[in-house]
C-alpha cells in the first residue's frame, strides 16, 4: 500500500520509490526484532534507537537522506492510521551546509600536481588555464579578482600586478 501510495499519490520517480521501500522495509524489520510492541506501540525512542543504530555506518549526506526517508514513512503510517501519533517531525538528520564536502584547502603536492597537469595543454586556453591556476596557487586570488584582471593591470616594467579586490574595492600592487 505504500509502494502504491508513493507512485499513485505522491507521483514520485521509479528510483525514488525504490529507495523509500527499502527503508521501509529496513526499518520495518529493525521494529518488529527490537521494537516494543509493532506499529501499535511505535514511540520516539523506537525511532531515535533505529537512527542510532544507523548513524555510525553513515556519513552526514546518507543518514539525512535515511531520516528523509523514514520521516515520509511515519508520515504515511499516521495518515493511514497505522500508528496514533505522527512521529514524522522526531526523526532528527544533521543539517548539510553548501561545499562541505569540499576541502577548504589543497596541499601543496595537490597544487604540484594540477599546475602539472594545466602546463601540458599547450592550446591558448591551456596556457590561460594555467595563468589562472598560477594566480590562484600563488597569490590566493578570488575567482572574481581573477575574472576583473586586465592586460593593463599589468605593469612589464615594474614587474607588477594591480589587482582590484571584489571584496573590499581596493588595489594591491603584488610582484610578478
């Protein structure tokens, strides 16, 4: 019924349903092993043992999509009546900030190893690939400092750099 009611009502995708039945049918079968008393006696604590047993195995991304999944569950089950109390709103999953994933900083073998990579294509837009990366690695330049550069920005004889801060409007004069 519920397979039927995700496709039916909700319209959801095949992959989608797919992945919300197999956390019903986990933790279906987690509550009938260790639960206190099947659907009728379905509490918090049923709900908050289910995700601590699953936490450690999980990183932050698949246990919010495990408490994502199981919350549309106890969703269902109030709905239908299964269970009295709509115990959707307890199941807590981490919060998931933007770029979190990605690493704040790159050692300098990583940053060897890219310039190493950049340098081979020998292609104009190689060549100003590889500019760009340069900037980047060794002056620590923002991507819009980057974007504002000029050819005039450049001064050949005094061996400078003007760069215009995005940040702050003010120009540095940095050594070629």
């Amino acid at each position: 019924e519920y397979e039927i009611w995700l496709r039916e009502e909700r319209g959801l995708a095949r992959s989608s349903v797919a992945a919300l039945m197999w956390e019903a049918r986990n933790f279906l079968a987690w509550q009938i092993d260790h639960g206190s008393g099947g659907l009728a006696g379905l509490s918090v604590v049923d709900v908050d043992r289910h995700m601590d047993l699953r936490a450690p195995k999980l990183t932050r991304c698949s246990l919010k999509s495990v408490a994502e999944r199981l919350r549309s569950l106890l969703r269902y089950l109030h709905i239908t009546g299964r269970v009295t109390t709509d115990l959707s709103g307890h199941v807590i999953a981490p919060t998931l900030y933007a770029y979190e994933g990605v690493p704040s900083v790159l050692d300098r073998g990583q940053i060897v190893a890219v310039l190493e990579s950049a340098k081979k294509d020998g292609t104009s837009a190689g060549l100003r690939d590889h500019a760009i990366l340069q900037l980047l690695a060794t002056y620590g330049l923002r991507s819009g400092e980057v974007r504002n550069l000029r050819l005039d920005d450049i001064d050949w004889r005094a061996e400078s750099i003007r760069i215009r801060h995005t940040k702050t409007r003010a120009c540095s004069f940095l050594p070629l």
